[in-house]
C-alpha cells in the first residue's frame, strides 16, 4: 500500500519526466501551466500534491492525459525504487538518527531515479545473494550509529557517574543482593531465579526480561554472579535512562529492530559506566600504559577491580581509550566457537571500527578467518589446553598479546586478546569465544603508549582469511589460497596473451 509521501514522491517523479521529455524548464512549464515555478519545485521534490484542477492545468501544459500523471502505471526502470520504498527495511530504517528525513532522500532520489533505482537493484541484489535478512541491515545500521558516535555517549557517562555516587558512596563494585533489592523497592521489579527446566528454552545469556506493569527480570539457576550483576545493572541503565521495551527482548537471540538495539546499548553503556567508573580506570590504564613492557599482571589487576567478565572489560576499554587518551584507530572483535560449527570454523559475531575499517571484519562468504591473528590463536590454545584459572584475580581464561601486521598495507596493530567461556553452575559452558581490542600502532599510540615497541612482544604478520591470503610459507594455513591463486593466474594468463598478441600482431 503506497503511503502520501510516496504517491507525492512519485508524482514529482512523473512531472519531471514528462517535463524533460518536452523539453521544458521550470519557468516554461509554470508558463504553460499558469502554476509558479516554486510551486511545480515543490511538486517535483515530492511534497506538494495539486488538486485535480491543478493536475488538469499540469496535463494540459505537458499535452498528455491527467491520468498520466495521477494515474498507477509507473515508469519500468523505477521499479526497484518503489519495491525499496514499500519494504520493510525502508519504513523501519531510522533516518533521523543519521540526520536525514523521509524528504532528504526522496529529493536525493528524484534527482536521477533510474540511477538510483540501479544502485538500489545492486544493493538488494547482493543482499539476495548473501542471504542477507532484514535484520542484518538493522545489524548494519545498528554498527554504524555506534561508529558515527566514535562509541561515547558523555551524557550516559554523566547520570552513571551521578547513580553510582547515589547508591554506592564506598566506591566498591557492587552486590547482586543490593541492586536487586533496589530494582524491586523503586521500580516494583520481580527478580526470579529459575531452574533449566522451569521454562522451555532459555537464551545464551540465561537472562529473560518480561514486560508487565511489574516488570518480571528472570535468571537461570547456574548463571554466576558476576552475569547477575551486569544484567541488574543494566536493567537500572533502562529504568533511569527512560529506555521503555514493548516485548521480551534478548539480543543474544540477534534479533531486534535498529531501535530496540539502540535502547540496548545505551543500557549496556550505562552498566559499564556504572561498574567500571572512568575516572578510575582512565588512571589505571595511563599506569599500565605508562611501563616500557607490557604488564600482563597489571592489565589483570585491572580486571579484577570490576566483575569479572572479560567480554564487557574489553569493550569497557574500547569506549573508555578513545576518549581519555584520544586512541581511535582502534576496533573491537568477538570471535566465537560454536559447537555446532562444523570443522574448523570460527565466526565473527561482533565488531566495532573506529576511524575506518580495519582488518579483520565480518565476512559472509564461509572463508576461514587468518589463523595468525592472537584473537584465533589465542581462542584455540584455551579450547585445546584446558581452561586454566588465575587464582590471583579470579580470572577465567587465556590472555594473549600480539603486534599485527597487515599482509596487505603497513599498518600494525597492537592486539590484547581474551579467550573465556561463561561459567554456568562453576563449570564452562556455552561457546568458546575471544575478545580482542586492537590500537593501531600511529604517532598518537607512540606517544601515549610506551610498551608499543616491547621486543618481547610477537608480530607476525596477518591476512584475512585463508581463501584471500597471498602469504606462501604459512604454516598456520587451513586452507589453500585458492581465490589468490586464482586471481594470480588469471593475471598471468593475461600477460602472456597480452605479450603475444605484441609480438605476432
């Protein structure tokens, strides 16, 4: 069903085809037309709609029929515009956020539809081919909202500041036992904790949250407390942030529409404003930044004074180095190991770019991801040699540091890799996955991080997946480099016949 800005928007598109094809400019047509010139502009950017006296004087200038105009049949070539304006993507794409209206891109496209029409084709079409869902287009757009803020939200950064002074006066990491009681006293919250099989599936995250005038925040049994306490955390960031949710909602089930993800990562940004405080940690990181060698310890120690969770830590650091140290050629990966993932595979399920699109990024094609990176390296050494503990922070995993040259450009990237698993029950449970954050190595690193050049940390130099990689001693290959060899022939193939074709023509 066409909506008035569309049957607008497609009007003006008519008028000003049938407008060139005359060979009519603005001020001939209002001549013809007896219709001002400002007023057919408006017309043709999609947002006046004439009267039918007006339609009639239109026809009567341009020499066609009013149903021409006014009428369904539209031109063949706009048809992959109108399919996009009828999707469920466009009418859920949130413009505003990104500083654009329904009209900005109605006049970007009335400028040349059949162009755009072909970009919009191409777009959908690889979109069919990658077996793209509409949601991985939310996912998309999700991404790039977060990168356009450079992942800071000071006003978050602020009411966290002003929350945790109000509730946790001692400066301590909070406990599960107070927030809940907190939770349920000022906002009428009912908190359960239920067994496995009190409900018929749980997602990943062993939290379900259900909408009610007393809104229900279910836990699973085993989920360990430093889980409970982000969760409750993050439920205060949605109750004093105003963050209203009109169904259950999980993101670990990857499903939610641009907004629902918004509402969720300004909760999360709260939790982790609210328990790892930046002030605190901005210090702690210029120490740890401070020393000539990287401190493994004392990148740890800085764990141990939050909740342990390794996953949120390094996306706390990631939110935290841009603004206080100014680092922003930096990006955040989540690799994961799935158990139902066949053969050697690992998939990338979150990332984070700022500045520009680093190596790695999330790929569709089913490649296998360089091996050579810490983030991979690192996650097969906690999957293959057991899952050590560090008694000292209570830490549960595998870190790993690495300096990474890309195979395909000069830039290195210094790399902190953690590899985990949930603790359920006090077993691990759940997918293997690593967290990594990675700082280019550029003036601004050299001068506010002193351990980039430590001789004891590794480089190696990294590609980004086995099938593209153009590395030949590689003895961390999976699989052979098949589209570069491909590609390597097909230029020498070329060569030679072009050679030939010189010698003998």
């Amino acid at each position: 069903m066409k909506t008035p800005d569309m049957i607008k928007f497609l009007l003006g598109l008519k008028l000003k085809k049938y407008r060139f094809e005359k060979g009519l400019s603005l001020q001939a047509l209002s001549k013809v037309s007896g219709l001002s010139s400002s007023y057919l502009n408006e017309i043709e950017k999609g947002k006046k709609y004439p009267k039918v006296d007006k339609l009639l004087l239109l026809a009567k200038g341009l020499k066609i029929k009013m149903e021409d105009l006014s009428g369904p049949k539209i031109d063949k070539t706009w048809r992959p515009l109108t399919d996009f304006l009828e999707s469920d993507f466009y009418k859920n794409f949130p413009l505003e956020t990104f500083g654009m209206n329904r009209g900005d891109l109605y006049d970007l496209m009335s400028h040349n539809p059949q162009k755009f029409s072909s970009l919009i084709a191409t777009f959908v079409g690889l979109a069919r081919h990658y077996e793209m869902e509409p949601l991985e287009f939310s996912k998309l757009a999700f991404r790039s909202y977060q990168e356009s803020k450079e992942n800071n939200f000071p006003d978050i950064e602020r009411d966290a500041d002003e929350w945790r002074s109000k509730l946790f006066k001692d400066g301590k990491v909070p406990k599960v036992d107070f927030l809940t009681s907190f939770l349920k006293k000022n906002y009428r919250y009912e908190i359960l904790v239920l067994a496995g099989k009190d409900l018929p599936c749980w997602p990943e995250s062993g939290v379900v949250y259900i909408p009610k005038k007393r809104p229900k925040l279910i836990f699973h049994e085993s989920l360990d407390a430093p889980h409970r306490l982000f969760y409750l955390a993050k439920e205060l960031g949605f109750c004093v942030l105003g963050l209203k949710r009109e169904e259950p909602f999980d993101l670990s089930f990857d499903r939610g529409s641009f907004l629902d993800r918004k509402k969720e990562l300004k909760a999360f940004y709260f939790a982790c404003a609210l328990l790892w405080p930046k002030d605190v940690y901005s210090s702690e990181l210029k120490s740890l930044f401070g020393k000539k060698a990287f401190c493994e310890k004392s990148l740890l120690a800085i764990l141990s004074k939050g909740p342990f969770l390794p996953e949120i830590f390094i996306q706390r650091m990631a939110q935290i180095i841009p603004q206080s140290f100014g680092l922003k050629n930096l990006f955040y990966l989540r690799m994961e190991k799935s158990p139902q993932s066949e053969g050697d595979h690992f998939k990338l399920t979150d990332e984070l770019h700022l500045s520009k699109l680093h190596f790695p990024h999330e790929s569709r094609l089913n490649q296998h991801y360089c091996r050579r990176w810490a983030s991979l390296s690192s996650l097969k050494e906690w999957i293959s040699e057991g899952k050590g503990v560090k008694p000292k922070t209570s830490y549960y995993g595998h870190l790993k540091v690495q300096k990474s040259r890309s195979i395909d450009s000069d830039q290195v990237y210094f790399c902190v890799s953690l590899s985990s698993q949930k603790m359920w029950g006090g077993e691990f449970k759940g997918s293997p996955y690593t967290v990594t954050l990675g700082l280019g190595i550029d003036a601004s690193l050299k001068k506010n991080v002193n351990f980039w050049k430590d001789s004891s940390v590794e480089e190696k130099v990294v590609g980004q997946t086995c099938e593209t990689c153009s590395l030949r001693d590689c003895s961390d290959r999976v699989v052979p480099s098949q589209l570069n060899d491909k590609k390597r022939k097909r230029e020498k193939e070329k060569d030679g016949l072009k050679d030939f074709c010189e010698q003998h023509f």
